[in-house]
C-alpha cells in the first residue's frame, strides 16, 4: 500500500481546481478525493494516487460541449457518435486531458482512472475501480437508488458494487430515455457475475 501523502502536488491541484470549477462540483471532488482515499487504504492501492484521481476525476466539467469536442479532438482521442451526440460524456475524456497538461498529471493509472470514470470498462485496474465507485458513493450524494447497499457493497466487493452502480445507471438511463453508452453495457456485463 502506498503511504498517505497529502503533497504539495495535491494542495496545488485543489487551488487549481477550485478555480475551475463551480462550488458544488468542488465539493463533490473532495469527497470523491476522500472516497476514493479510503477504498485505496481498504484494498491496499496507492491512497495518493487515489486522492489524486479522485479530486481531478471531474476536472474538465467546467468545460461548455464546444470545449470539450475540442480538446479531446486535439488529443487525437477517439470520439464515439453517443459521445457527440452527447458531449457530457466526454468530460471523462476531456479529463485525462486537462489532468495532463494543466495539472501536470503523467501517471498512466491516475489519467486512466479519470478518462474511465463515468462509463467504466471491463477488466478496470483497482485504481479505476476505486475512483469509479467513489464518484457514486461519496457522502455528497443522496437519493441515489441503492445508494446504502452500494456503499456497504464498495468496502466488502469493489466487484460487486460496480455491478450495482452500472445496473442503476442502465436503469436510469432506460427510464429517462437518455442515450445508453455501451461501455456501460459492457461494463454492467463483464462485472454482474464477478
């Protein structure tokens, strides 16, 4: 397990960070940060790369779509239609971007880690389990369905809780007739039976 270190690195990310971002989505990635933190110490990853990954998880959300489209087009990253169509999912992506060149971020798990948090996908490394689970479960959000269960589950089986969280976001998306992306499907899929 790595050792606790809130760094320098870390305290300029969060200046950084809090000037980007609005108050709510600030907040929200601090507990994401501490989320993230604990899972990290609970199965034995890095708590340092965990706090990190956790606080710049959202940091491109204060991007308007434009921006978004551009800036991972100008990362030569792959665009998907529903990612077009829906350009919010691509703050994920975006993410790993500005992590990189405005935070100054080059650990391949921590961006990885970012740039698959909103979707997931199969065969995530732990750290990319740990920060997908923390973004559901932090103590900022309410009214999530299952949200205690998903919690308990996050702590005993990071697995299963990953399930859990892509069933209710497939649910929820069913529901509300928004776009489904398929590497949530996917993901649901590859953990569901883990």
């Amino acid at each position: 397990m790595g050792s606790i270190v809130i760094d320098e690195k870390y305290d300029e990310c969060r200046k950084k960070l809090k000037e980007s971002i609005n108050n709510k989505r600030y907040f929200h990635s601090l507990g994401v940060s501490n989320t993230a933190a604990c899972l990290a110490m609970r199965y034995g990853s890095d708590v340092s790369k965990a706090y990190i990954a956790g606080l710049l998880h959202d940091c491109a959300k204060g991007l308007k779509d434009v921006e978004l489209l551009d800036t991972v087009r100008s990362a030569g990253i792959k665009i998907r239609k529903v990612e077009e169509e829906n350009p919010d999912l691509l703050h994920s992506k975006a993410g790993l971007v500005v992590a990189r060149d405005k935070y100054g971020i080059n650990d391949e798990d921590i961006l990885s880690s970012i740039s698959n948090h909103t979707t997931g996908r199969p065969g995530m490394s732990l750290l990319e389990k740990i920060v997908f689970v923390a973004d559901y479960i932090e103590p900022n959000r309410t009214n999530l369905p299952g949200l205690e269960q998903i919690r308990r589950e996050a702590f005993t089986n990071i697995d299963a809780a990953i399930a859990l969280i892509c069933k209710n976001t497939l649910d929820y998306l069913k529901d509300s007739a928004k776009a489904v992306d398929k590497n949530t499907v996917d993901t649901y899929e590859y953990y569901k039976d883990r």
